[in-house]
C-alpha cells in the first residue's frame, strides 16, 4: 500500500466516509501494480458498506480485483485455501451485499477449487436471492 493510500484509508476509517482521495488513490496504486493488495481489497469491502461500490462504475472492477487477490495473489495459484475462505467469508459477512454475493461466485466461477463451506454460501445467496425477486 502507498502512503497516500494508506493516510486516506486510516481517515477514511475514522470519519466512516471513504473519500475521493482514497478511491483515487487505490485505482492508480492498483493500475501501477496491476492488481490490488489484500489489504486494498479489504478497503473495498468498507467501500461496499458504506455504499460506495453497488450501482456504481467501481462494482465490476473491485469485483474482479478482489477475486484476483483470492483466486490469482494467493498461493496455490487458481486455489482458495482455507485460510482465504476465512478471510472471504468474514468479509462478506452473514448477509453478503450484491458486491459480496458477486465477488463469492466470482471466486468459485474462476478458481480451480474451493472450500465447500465457500460454494455453499455461494448456493445459499443464489437461493436467498432468487426467492426475493
């Protein structure tokens, strides 16, 4: 993470309001790289809950960000660990957003394997939102 990145970041956490700055900052840290850090991907899911990410031009892009981050930045490559399900899972939540329900079946749909617990929620937000429409 850049220092700039990292400065709107720590503001962006305690006024609850994820800035411009910050949204810039993480697209040219990323595009400079070509993918973001995990910890970026974090940032994105804070993005998501403040409701910066759905509807917005960001939603396609942090969506395979952070699948690249799960699926391509993390050893095995094209495998999702345990370990990485855990970290997918908790930032999803319980009650996964359209960010989060898009970024679990793009994980499942790229990766060679997954957790089952992983596909599972992946199933169960399908359901969950098909008998809401």
């Amino acid at each position: 993470m850049t220092e700039a990145f990292e400065n709107s970041l720590s503001s962006m956490m305690t006024s609850g309001f994820v800035t411009e700055t910050a949204m810039r900052a993480l697209r040219e840290s990323a595009q400079r790289r070509g993918s973001v850090t995990r910890g970026e991907a974090e940032f994105l899911f804070v993005m998501d809950r403040t409701g910066q990410i759905a509807g917005s031009d960001w939603f396609p892009v942090a969506v395979r960000a952070v699948r690249d981050v799960v699926v391509w930045e993390s050893r095995p490559t094209g495998h999702v660990t345990e370990a990485d399900a855990d970290w997918l899972i908790g930032q999803v939540g319980d009650q996964p957003t359209a960010f989060g329900r898009a970024v679990v079946f793009a994980v499942c749909q790229e990766a060679e394997s997954v957790p089952s617990r992983l596909s599972e929620l992946a199933m169960r937000a399908a359901v969950g939102r098909c008998l809401l429409i």
